[in-house]
C-alpha cells in the first residue's frame, strides 16, 4: 500500500509556510494540486517545481460532489504506482472536502495518509476582520448552504464562496433570516500583500467584482433579541422568560391542564384559517399553535420532567421509525400500503391493551371520540357492509330519541340522543368525512348567517324584539342567497 503524502498551502505565499512544509513541497517526486488558483502555486511554479492540478476536473462537471470524488479516484489510481504528494489551499483538515474523502478511504485501509499540515485561513480571517473567535463562530461551505444551520447570534464565516454565481446563492440563503441592510464583510487573500476587505449590505453580495477562490464572506451577529424572531433559540428564550422569575404573572401560573382548553381553540383556529385559505391567517394560527407547544415543553422544563429537545427527539425518532421506506430498506407500492406498515409498527410499540378501543378517546372531542371507536371496531369486522345499514340504524334511533321525547325522561332523552350523535359519526365515517369538521362548518355558517341578520336588525328597526321570527326568517334566506352568490 502507497503513501499520499498531503499537504496544506496556507492561506497565501509561500513564505507564509513553515520551512519544513516548503522543503517537502520541494521535494516531492510527484506533487499535485488541487487546485492552480493559489498564490503559492504560482511561486512553486516560478520556482520550476514540476506540478500538476486538477482544474481540469472542475472544468468537466457541473457538482462540487462529483468534482471531489473524481479527485480522490484519480489520487488513489496514482498512488497505486508509487507515493504523491498531494497540496490543498490552506490546512487539510479546515474546510477541505477532498481530504475527508481521502481520510474515508484510509479507514477503509485502501490508503495511507500523511498529513503535513499548513496554516488555515482563519487565522489571518480572525486577524482581518478583528474578531475573537472564543465569543463563538460558525464555518460553513457556500456550496451546501442552509438557512436552518446559521446561527445569527455568532459569528458566521462562509467559506468557497469561489464567484458571484455562489455569492448569491450565499445571498438569498440568508435574506431567508437576515435584513437586507444587514453589513456583511467581504475577506478576499486574507493574511497576503493582496489582501482586501470590504463591507457592504447583504443585499449586495454579489454585486461584488472582487470575489475569487480567496474569498470569505463574513456575517456579524445580530446582538438585539428582536432581530433573531426567525431562530427557534430566540423563542424558546422569549417563552423562558415569560415563564421566568420576572416573566409574565399569567404565563408563570399556566398549567399543562390549564392550558388544555387553548391547545383546543387554536387548531380549531388553524382549521379555519385553511378552510377560509387564508395563508396570513394561518401562519398566524400555526404560530399560536406552536407557542402551546412551547409552553408545555416550559412547563416540562421548570418541573424537571422533561424539555422541548426530549419532544423534538421522541417526534424525530417515531418519524423515523414509522418512515422505514423512506429511512430504511422497506418498500412500498402505495400511500394505503404506508398506512398499513404505519398501524403495524404503531401496534407494535403500545403496550399490550386488553381492548380495541383502549387509547381511542380523545377528551378533548366526543365526537372523534365516537369516529375512533367504531372505526378500531371496524378494523377487526364489527361493521355494516355499506352506508345502507348505518343509514337504516339512524332511522331506527331517531324514532327512538322522539319517542323519548314524547314520553321519556331528561336522562333517557340524552341518551338516545347520544345514539343519534353516535350513528350520524357512523354515517359520517362511511362516508369518508370528518365530523369534526362538518360540525366547525356548520358553526362558521351560523355565525356568517346570523351576523347577517344582526346587521339587518341594526340596520332596520334597531332590536329582534321589534320583529316577528318570519321576518327574520325572511333575513336568514336572504343571507343564504347573498353567500350563495359569493361563492
């Protein structure tokens, strides 16, 4: 097995190398490059040191990904003939993808690595820009750039920010957190005779002429709270404080019980605000959603019981763990065979009920209470063969509710008047709708309907007390008519 030797370049010339990193450089049988864009490969070649570069491979692919694995392959090929002398820009082991492939390769035992080392660029970046590392910083690649792994209260260094091509992808990346007036500062050879820094506001990134292989960009904190409200961390600071010693009197005396009823009232709120498709409203409605979730993990914080990190982990993992045809070897056809392996998997990881209907109530609504049981019963054949039956079972317990209600009692009325409730979820179910649903519409129209007469009212003679109920009834048709034709 051949040795590749590798080498860092520094972040300028090469008198900015350690002498025994130069003399190695000197030395070598067969030295290449990754790259000839560098200072010091033009002295090397001054200096008739035979080298060759691998520009040619960025040339002839479109993705950095394909461009660092055809590097490693041709080095392996090379070196199964005799050791090379591999040189990056800066130190191998900052912000150098070929050498994390190389080092895969050596535990894999196909080759033998050493690392010479040379100084990084952050260094002189550090220098350049006046900035103390220790007060936290993030380096990361313009070339695999996401929003969600900024942190906008460090200290954001963006390295390969290689062309204005890259730079504004770097740009809108950010504009996703940033303001567009946000200072960005612009670090090109930083720690050479050729160094420049610039700074201008985000939105003009990449108007820049001066931006090359040299280049990183330099993104500054944002200090004020109000500025990070796109950071999860910003939140869960804003609902710790609010919780805090000297938070809010309301939100500290909140309870995981006390707050059950506005957990209800706002996804009931979101559904509404997608009904009505009204994108503002439901950004609105999920933000208020999420700050119950935020309020419980609190709570769970404050009593020692658990954080948001242990929900984040227990949703993530049951993703994961339910989704093995997307994280695992499964395969499926459909979207009913992803329900099927869901309910199996789900099955699996309850403990052991003595019941179908075990874990199906939900407190909160009697009616998917009602949907949940007949369809766990469904499930195992304790059902009609279509909606006929349930339809015929809905005739028979409505005869029964009105005979209660000629001759029965309070208690007996609520019960059969539950039947009724309890066969129209059965209907409901054949028929693939949500009784929950059905039951909010039916509230949104009343509401529309009845607000119309209101205004009639007002506008009419003043009070209801002033009209006989055909003449609001007349109202009533009227509103139905005037929604009909908005529609």
């Amino acid at each position: 097995m051949h040795t590749i030797t590798i080498i860092g370049l520094g972040a300028g010339e090469l008198d900015q190398l350690p002498l025994g990193v130069y003399r190695k450089l000197k030395a070598a049988e067969t030295l290449i490059v990754r790259t000839d864009q560098h200072p010091a490969v033009d002295e090397l070649k001054a200096e008739r040191v035979q080298l060759r570069s691998f520009d040619d491979v960025y040339e002839s692919n479109d993705a950095f990904d394909a461009v660092y694995k055809t590097i490693v392959s041709r080095l392996l090929d090379m070196a199964a003939h005799g050791p090379v002398t591999y040189a990056v820009p800066g130190h191998p082991l900052v912000a150098e993808r070929t050498v994390q492939l190389l080092i895969e390769e050596e535990k894999a035992g196909r080759v033998e690595l050493d690392i010479a080392g040379g100084s990084s660029f952050l260094d002189p970046v550090f220098t350049a820009l006046r900035i103390d590392p220790i007060e936290g910083f993030q380096l990361l690649d313009a070339t695999d750039l996401h929003q969600d792994a900024v942190m906008m209260g460090q200290h954001v260094l963006i390295g390969q920010v290689y062309d204005a091509f890259v730079a504004s992808d770097v740009k809108l990346t950010l504009l996703e957190k940033y303001d567009v007036e946000h200072p960005v500062t612009i670090v090109t050879a930083a720690g050479t005779s050729a160094e420049q820094v610039r700074t201008v506001p985000l939105v003009d990134l990449d108007r820049s002429t001066e931006i090359d292989n040299l280049t990183t960009v330099y993104v500054p904190p944002v200090p004020q709270q109000t500025g990070r409200l796109k950071e999860w961390q910003t939140f869960r600071a804003i609902i710790a404080e609010l919780r805090g010693p000297e938070g809010c009197p309301w939100d500290r005396e909140q309870t995981h019980e006390s707050l059950k009823r506005y957990l209800i009232e706002e996804a009931h709120e979101v559904i509404d605000a997608i009904d009505r498709q009204d994108d503002e409203g439901l950004v609105e409605e999920l933000g208020d959603v999420l700050l119950q979730v935020f309020l419980h993990a609190q709570i769970g914080e404050d009593e020692g019981y658990f954080s948001i990190e242990d929900v984040l982990s227990a949703v993530g993992d049951k993703m994961i763990r339910r989704h093995p045809h997307v994280f695992g070897e499964t395969d499926v056809a459909d979207a009913e065979e992803v329900l099927a392996n869901w309910q199996t998997i789900k099955a699996a990881e309850k403990p052991e009920r003595t019941s179908l209907l075990d874990g199906q109530a939900l407190t909160g609504s009697s009616l998917l209470t009602s949907f949940n049981y007949q369809k766990a019963a469904a499930r195992v054949g304790f059902d009609w063969d279509d909606v006929s039956g349930a339809f015929a079972k809905f005739e028979e317990e409505w005869q029964e509710f009105k005979d209660e209600v000629a001759d029965g009692t309070q208690d007996s009325r609520t019960d059969e008047l539950g039947d009724v409730f309890f066969t129209l979820v059965n209907i409901a179910r054949f028929l693939k709708l949500s009784p929950e649903e059905a039951m909010q519409h039916a509230n949104r129209k009343f509401q529309t309907r009845f607000a119309y007469i209101e205004q009639a009212v007002a506008a009419g003679r003043g009070e209801f007390s002033d009209y006989t109920l055909d003449e609001l009834e007349q109202f009533w048709q009227e509103a139905k008519r005037n929604r009909r034709n908005l529609t």
